[in-house]
C-alpha cells in the first residue's frame, strides 16, 4: 500500500516549452499575468490506468467538480470516461462535453423537480439522494417513464477521515441514507421501488484512508445482499462507489495507488470484479489534480518586517482551499524566471501571496525558494482539481486562460478556455 499516484507529478524542468509557448502566443503577459495549463496527455494517460486496473466494464464517472473545463472533459469522455454531474449545471456541462447520458451520473443532494424531470427525459443515470427524493422520482416516472437507472445514496458511515470539511461518511453527514444497524431494514425501500436498481456511496475526498474507502463500498454491498436476501430476488444491478482516491501533494504523501484500491475492493467486495455487480467509480482529485499546473509573473518582491514576500496574480480566488485551511492543503511551489526556465540558487524562505484584499490571501508561507524578481514565473503544482472549480469572485479578478497540451516537448497549446476580460467579469456581475 501507499505506492502512488495515478500519474507522476509535472516536474517544472519538463514544462520550459510549453511555458515559452504560452509566452510567444500572448496568452501569458504583463496584461495576462497568470495561466493553468492541462496536461492532457497525462489525463489520458490516468484514465487508462484507471480503465486497464478496473474491470472493462466498470464505468469510470469523473468528477465534473473537480475540474469542469469542458475541454478536458470532452477528452476524456472521447477516451470512455463517463462523468458524475453535482448539479444541473453539470449536466449541461457533461452534454457540451459531448458525454453520452448513459455515461452520465447525477448525484445532488438538492435537485428541484424539474431538474429531475429534465435528468428523466434525458436518460442520465441518477442517484437519489433520500427517501422523500425517491417518493418524487417515483411519482414522476408514473407520468412518464423514462430510460434513466436509478439507484440511491447511502451513508456508510465509516467515520471522518484526516480533513473533516471532505468527510462525508460521518454520522451526522448531509448526504444519503444512513444505512441501518440491520441493513434489511432497506429491504422495504427496494420493494417498494422495483426500479432502484443501483447503490451508491462516496465517503470522502482526500485524507479518507484506503480501508474507509473499501468499508464504504463493502457496507454497501452488505446492504444489496441483505436486502436481495430479503426479497429474494436480485434486483440491485450497480454499485457506484463514488470517489476519493487521495493525490500526492506533498513530496512525504504515498497515497494508494488505483491498484491498491482495486486489490483491497476485490478481496473485500469480489462481485465487484467477477461480473455480478456493474462497477462504478466517480474519481475526480487522483485524477485530475496532476495534470494542472499553475503560472503566475511576481509582480512585487517586498520585505516586510524581515520576511520575504513575492505577490502573485493568484491567490485565494484559486486557492480557496489552501489559503483558508493551509495545515491540509498544500501545493508545491517553484520559481522560473520570465522565460520559463527554472531558478537555481541559494534558498531562503518565501512567503508567497495573492492579490486579494485580505490578510489571509497566503498561499505559501516561508517555503524554501531561490531568489525570487519581479518578471520571474511561479510555478504551482497539482493544480488540476479543485482550484478554478471553486474560483472566488472576491476582488473580481479575471479567471485566467487554461490551456491544454498533450506533449510537453511538443507543446502545441489549446486553448481550453479563454482568460476572462474585465468586460466579461462586469457582465458576471449583472453589469
Ligand atoms: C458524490 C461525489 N462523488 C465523487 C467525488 C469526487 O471525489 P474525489 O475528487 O476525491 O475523487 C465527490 C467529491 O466531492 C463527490 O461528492
């Protein structure tokens, strides 16, 4: 166990081409003073060792929250991947990515009726959050059948992991159905419905151990026995086990690898493997985290009261996580100078902080860096997952430009989403 990512982190000294790229094509300036970038290669490259680790039928729904730039979810959909939409809005992202809705899973723990009633229509697999959302669906679908697969989030409650705020198999969690001392008890809920034919649970997302992970999906499966046993006929058809899969940010961070997780999920849930049960995953972080990286041009060096500053162009509209809760968040952090080259030289500590009006809006405090210019490029790694998915509006700053490449040395860029103009941000804002 603890063997590794899905994909190797960006190492800065492989992206010199794609940063002068960036650079020579305008997208990175004095006027556009931050980029992410997508390695799409790499993304293609995880899915695939998803793909080849799972069963070739399970169907690998990832995460749109973690990272919803249509361009890097249209490739992987072009690749197999279905998605898993938190919100209507996703759906409509999972459809401009051009995602198949029978590859499509639906899970909120807030749908409006007609939100229902469009998921319906369009055939979308969806996971009903709770009983009274299972009374509205089953009152719908008298009016109008429909080809979606229904199935039900329980709570396996298997416990916080090491980041509360992403634990969410607590007792006292907002989501699902909590999954009774006697899971036959459930056995009704089924009867009742005879087109609940799948189960789903999500325990966390980051800091949840491999062992949770695994209990989550094998309560669950307790659960489908207990209640088939029940009825005694086989009606649960899937089980979705959600996401989790922790990312290595940190250089001392040895996470489970897609093989380790698939080794204990056989040895705890073996239907899950030999054909009996149709497999569900919803990864989002392990994925897409280390295929994005961050640039931003220092745009002052301050000393203030002996500590070294460098303020960048983005800080907690990015980094929400990371500057609000900095003891769990963490992005490694390197200097290039303008033209992209990484910066050698004596480290001294570094304070690295946004642009925000804030005294919180530190992304790195005291880190180990050379010395650092105005005009210099810092280089933040892990980028590709819950950062510009949860942009702040605070200050109104422009969203930067994403672009997406398949090959570093090549480094032909795409641009995944233009870099938002001040016109743009007014017109947000309702102007
Ligand atoms: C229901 C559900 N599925 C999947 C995920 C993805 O989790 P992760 O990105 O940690 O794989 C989340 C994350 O919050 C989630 O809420």
């Amino acid at each position: 166990m603890g063997t590794g990512a899905l994909v190797p982190p960006i190492d800065p000294a492989e992206i010199g081409a794609v940063v002068r790229a960036a650079i020579d094509a305008g997208h990175l300036s004095s006027d556009a003073p931050a980029v992410l970038f997508h390695d799409l290669g790499r993304l293609a490259r995880g899915l695939a060792v998803l793909a080849s680790t799972f069963p070739p039928s399970a169907l690998h729904a990832v995460a749109i929250k973690a990272n919803p730039v249509v361009g890097a979810l249209r490739h992987l959909v072009a690749r197999g991947a279905g998605l898993e939409a938190a919100s209507f809005e996703e759906l409509e992202i999972a459809r401009a990515a051009g995602c198949p809705a029978d590859r499509v899973v639906y899970d909120s723990p807030a749908k409006t009726e007609p939100e229902i009633a469009r998921a319906l229509e369009r055939g979308v697999r969806i996971n009903a959050d709770n009983e009274a959302e299972l009374a509205r669906i089953d009152r719908m679908m008298r009016d109008r059948p429909s080809a979606s697969r229904l199935g039900v989030r329980l709570n396996p409650a298997v416990g916080a992991g090491a980041i509360a705020a992403t634990s969410v198999a607590t007792r006292t969690s907002k989501f699902g159905i909590a999954i009774p001392e006697d899971p036959r008890d459930l056995a009704p809920l089924f009867d009742r419905y005879a087109w609940l034919t799948g189960v789903h649970v999500h325990v966390g997302s980051q800091g949840v151990s491999l062992e949770q992970l695994v209990a989550g999906a094998r309560r669950a499966w307790d659960v489908i026995t207990a209640v088939h046993a029940a009825l005694g006929r086989t009606q649960v058809r899937w089980l979705d086990i959600g996401g989790g899969l922790p990312a290595v940010y940190r250089p001392s961070d040895a996470p489970p690898s897609a093989r380790d997780w698939a080794d204990a999920l056989a040895r705890a849930v073996p239907a899950l493997f030999d054909g009996s049960i149709e497999l569900v995953t919803e990864v989002g972080r392990a994925l897409q985290a280390p295929c994005g990286f961050a640039i931003s041009r220092v745009e002052h060096v301050k000393e203030a009261s002996g500590e070294r500053q460098a303020v960048i162009h983005v800080g907690a509209d990015l980094f929400v996580r990371p500057t609000y809760a900095p003891s769990y968040w963490y992005h490694e952090i390197a200097v290039l100078d303008a033209r992209g080259e990484r910066k050698h030289g004596p480290k001294q500590p570094w304070t690295i902080v946004g642009p925000l009006c804030f005294a919180g809006d530190v992304l790195a405090r005291d880190r180990p860096l050379p010395p650092i210019e105005p005009g210099d490029l810092v280089f933040v790694r892990d980028v590709g997952a819950y950062t510009l998915g949860m942009w702040s509006r605070h200050c109104s700053r422009a969203i930067p430009a994403v672009l997406g490449y398949e090959d570093a040395r090549v480094a032909e860029l795409r641009v995944l989403k233009p870099r938002e103009t001040p016109e743009d941000v007014v017109r947000a804002w309702g102007g």
